[in-house]
C-alpha cells in the first residue's frame, strides 16, 4: 500500500478540521468510511458524532454512517482496535433514533449503488438497525477535500 504524504494538517483534529468544509465534506466522508482500516482510531467516531449532531447534515449522509456502523457492529458492542465499545454503541443508538425519528428532513445527496446496497442491508426490514424507507437526492457532490482513514489530503488534480 502506497502511503501518502500529502495530507493536510490537522492541527486541532479530524473533527475540528471536517466541521467548517461543510455538507459536501461530511458526505465525502461518509461515503469513504472505513472503520477498520489501517490507522483508523476513536478520531472517526468522533468526527461522525460531531457531523450527525449538526442541523445542516444530509439525511444520505447520516443514513450511510449509520450503516457503515451497524456493518461493523458497533450496535452490539463490536468495536476495531483504537475505539470504544461503549461509545460506538451509544453513537448509534443515538443516531439510530435521529434518523428514526426523522431529523434528518434534507436529502439533497444520492448514493452510490454499492452504499445504497450497504442501507438497504443494515436499515432495512430485516436489517441489524430498521428504519422506515429513507429517501435520498440525486446529487453527485464535489467535496473539497479527500478523506482517507482519518487523514484529509487536497483534491486530486485531473491528468
């Protein structure tokens, strides 16, 4: 795996740099999170409750955090090394109701098929976490920044 060497810094964290680059950031996020890859640490979980907590977060993006979490088992409990089971667990019962609950009213965002796929599994009927049928936009979104395992790197420049 190549590393690379280009990542922005982070002085105050994952989540204090995430918050300001705003909706397009926090679904490019959502979209690239992976609980279990190399380096990531409690900072993801983190990041992800701060980004769920704000009004202006997408219900596409909370729907696939929710699903990447129930993927990995933070509702029962199951956490990678360098996260908190109890926190994982209060996270997503938190979330869980939110979106339940409807909250998330803005749906400007759409999904890939793969993560479409990911929510339908883990959200619905017969999911770990059901909710009612979610609706989700159809807009592709141009963040300003990569996210990889808890790094941001400045967007790829075309070839």
């Amino acid at each position: 795996m190549n590393r690379r060497s280009d990542a922005l810094p982070m002085r105050d964290g994952l989540t204090a740099a995430l918050l300001p680059l705003g909706p397009a950031m926090w679904h490019d996020f959502a979209q690239t999170l992976d609980w279990a890859a190399p380096g990531a640490t409690i900072d993801l979980l983190l990041a992800a409750d701060a980004i769920t907590d704000r009004p202006d977060c997408d219900r596409a993006t909370a729907a696939l955090i929710l699903a990447c979490a129930g993927a990995a088992g933070f509702h029962r409990g199951e956490v990678p090394a360098g996260f908190d089971a109890g926190a994982a667990q209060a996270f997503t019962r938190r979330l869980h109701a939110d979106l339940a609950a409807g909250r998330f009213a803005v749906a400007r965002f759409g999904l890939s098929p793969s993560a479409l796929q990911l929510i339908h599994r883990e959200l619905g009927p017969q999911g770990a976490l059901p909710l009612p049928p979610l609706t989700f936009g159809r807009a592709e979104v141009e963040a300003p920044a990569a996210h990889v395992a808890g790094r941001l790197y400045p967007p790829s420049a075309p070839l």
